[in-house]
C-alpha cells in the first residue's frame, strides 16, 4: 500500500483541503494511523470532487454521506492501486514527444479519455504509455492514422466490456446506494461493511475484471497469431512448390435478422427484445466459431457473418435459422453472398458486404436467399436449391439471380 502525506494526497487527487476535511469528518476517507493518507482513497476524494463539479452541494454530499443513504469508501478497494503522477507537467511530455504530439488529441479521443490540459500532472503509467503508443505505430505509420484507428478500437472494446459488465452486474446484483456496489440480493446480500472484501464481491469483481481482461487479450492475440504465422508459412511452401497449393474459395459474408422484431418490441416490450437480440447472438456465435467464422458485430435485430467459404456459410446460416423457427426467438432471415472483402479494425467492408445485405432483404421469414455464383460453386449435397429469378437490388445495376437454399434433400 502507497500512503502519502496530505499536501501529497491533495494534489494527486486534485480535491480541495475543505472537500478532503469533510470526507474524513463523515468517515468516508479514513486516514491512517501515523495521519497519512491511504493512495486507494484518491478515489474517493475524485468522485467525490466529480459530485461537486456536478452540481451537488458539498453540504448536500456530506449529508448522504454522513447518514449512510450513500457511499463513497469501497471504490478505493474497487480499482488499482493509483501510481504517482508525473513529476513534469503535460505540456513537458508533449515537448519531448516533438511533432508526434499532433497525435494526443485523437488518440485520447479515440481511447475515450479526457486529454490532460498543459499544466496537469498525469499518472505516470498514463503518460509513459500513450508515449510508447506513439512511438512504436510511428515506426511503421508517421501518419498517425494506424494510431488514431488502433486507439478506436481499444476504446470502443474497453468501453463496451466495462459498460456490459456493469450493466450485468446492476442488473442481477441490483446493488442500492448504501452497499456501495454490493448486492441486494443472493448469498452475500445487503453487506453490513461495504469496504469489507469478504462481504462485498463487488471489490473482487473489480480485481477479476482486470485480470481476465488482460488473460483474454493475450490468448486471442495468440491464437490469431498462430493463424497468421501458418498461413504465411504455407504461403512461402506454396510459392516454392513444397507443398500442394489449395483450392482458394472467397470468404462468404451473411446478414442474419430476426422477422417481426419491431413487432414483438411493441407486443412484448424492450426486455423482451433485448433477450431475443442477445439470443440470436448466442445462437449464430455457437453456429460459426467452430468452423473458422465469426460474428462480425450486431446489428440491432441481426448479425453480420463472415465465413470461410460458401459452403460453411450456407450450412451454418441454414443451421441458424433453422434453430430458430424452432426456438423461443421469431423466425430469421438471411442473405449470403461470396467474394472479395476489405478487413478493417474487425470489421468488413465492400461489395460483397452490400451484397449480402440487400439479399437478406428481399428474403421471408425463414429464408436463406444466396447468389447464383455460390450455387454454382458448391459441392452437391450442402443444400437443395430453388431458382427465385433475377431481382432488382437497390445499388446494383444488374438484376442479381437469387436461390433459396434449404437443407439438402435425404434419399
């Protein structure tokens, strides 16, 4: 544990003499015996400093405080431990950083946090690593735009995990304002001492959020990884003749959407369409991760899929929708097409995506329409195809021959 003297607390946490004074008069900083300051409780003289920049009066905070209607301590306990802040001001890092400095402002905008104002002192582990971002994307792009994109990607990923977890947790925890995060309901419910670890999980939450965050990062970029190295290895066989080439087949791309879903929200309620959007996720990630697909991102009341090929694709898509005519969620639709794609941060772009969009459109609930050059290209036996004809789609000049794919036909 860090602890630090007042003068030092007060400027690392950027709270006033008086607000730090009432904190620890209604017991919700409590200094340490020798009369330091524990570092944890930066945090709570900052949340409490964020209320008061709000508009709440420190009168008004000291009285839910003080009445335990609320509470401020275990947030200290929630988070890791704060490290010191940099003994330079930030417009001294922006200086050393020379014309690469141009990038802080987008590459703050794109984490999702708030860039220091020149004479702020950052925390130290903030500074060195938006520092060593910037220097390393700049050896292979001094454009900053790798930059700009990578710290979106970061930022949306980080924001989406915390926002959900918490969602998650208010949801089936319904934590009051007096358990300072702890749960109403279960076994460790209504917790006598909320900045008691043992009787609020809440602050194990927080350490269990990092860790796992940071275990799932290092697998995934493993795995992807891997995959990448053997394909570059095949690749480098390949061209030299030592191992057979393979048939190249165009990854296919597949809009799934549930039918009636503006419907079943009016009839049945947000909850429910939330649960059936959530379901149709679970289903299609289920469906298309085993075989090498994955779900691009929601999309409201569908998923966007990009597979392999054409043959996993139908398959999987059939297999979807399939499940759930026969589940509790609304029959699905779908449209797949094949081709060239533009990957990009995670997500896909071009003709074929547009392709595959305006298919799924024109399909009934319970349809999967494909593109006559995937019907063309299968082996026999993936599916049983019916001709629809060749139909206008918005943003395509010629009318594109349609299929009906259904499961192939049993002898």
């Amino acid at each position: 544990m860090r602890s630090l003297t007042l003068d030092e607390f007060l400027t690392e946490s950027t709270a006033s003499p008086e607000l730090v004074a009432r904190l620890v008069e209604v017991g919700a900083i409590v200094p340490l015996p020798d009369g330091r300051y524990d570092a944890r409780d930066e945090l709570v003289a900052s949340m409490a400093k964020a209320l008061l920049d709000s508009g709440i009066a420190l009168d008004d905070l000291a009285w839910s405080l003080d009445s335990r209607r609320f509470g401020l301590r275990s947030l200290g306990l929630l988070f890791s431990e704060p490290v010191p802040r940099t003994s330079e001001p930030y417009r001294a890092i922006v200086a050393d950083l020379g014309h690469d400095a141009a990038m802080l402002p987008v590459i703050y905008a794109g984490l999702g946090l708030p860039e220091p104002e020149p004479d702020d002192h950052p925390r130290e582990d903030e500074a060195k690593l938006v520092a060593e971002f910037i220097r390393l994307w700049s050896l292979v792009d001094p454009s900053g735009a790798a930059h700009a994109r990578v710290a979106r990607l970061v930022g949306d990923g980080t924001r989406r995990i915390a926002e959900g977890w918490l969602d998650i947790w208010d949801e089936v925890a319904k934590p009051d304002a007096t358990t300072q995060g702890g749960p109403t309901v279960g076994r460790r419910a209504w917790p006598a001492d909320p900045t008691d670890p043992e009787q609020n999980p809440s602050i194990a939450m927080g350490e269990l959020g990092r860790r796992l965050v940071s275990l799932v990062h290092e697998r995934q970029v493993e795995a992807t990884l891997a995959s990448r190295i053997i394909a570059a290895m095949e690749g480098v066989l390949g061209a030299a003749g030592r191992l057979p080439a393979r048939v190249q087949r165009p990854p296919a791309v597949a809009f799934v959407d549930l039918a009636g879903f503006t419907s079943m929200t009016v009839e049945r309620g947000d909850e429910a369409a939330a649960t059936a959007a959530a379901g149709l996720f679970d289903l299609a990630d289920s469906a298309v991760r085993p075989i090498g697909g994955r779900v691009v991102k929601q999309l409201g009341d569908g998923v966007l899929l990009r597979l392999p090929d054409s043959e996993t694709a139908v398959r999987a898509v059939r297999a979807i929708v399939d499940a759930t005519g026969g589940s509790d969620l609304p029959p699905a639709h779908a449209g797949i097409a094949a081709g060239p794609v533009i990957v990009r941060d995670g997500d896909v772009f071009g003709r074929t995506v547009n392709l595959a969009s305006r298919i799924a459109a024109e399909a009934a609930p319970g349809e999967v329409l494909v593109e006559e050059g995937i019907v063309v290209a299968l082996p026999r036996g993936t599916a049983s195809f019916e001709p629809i004809g060749r139909v206008e789609l918005k943003g395509f000049p010629i009318p594109v021959a349609l299929w009906r794919a259904s499961p192939p036909a049993t002898s």
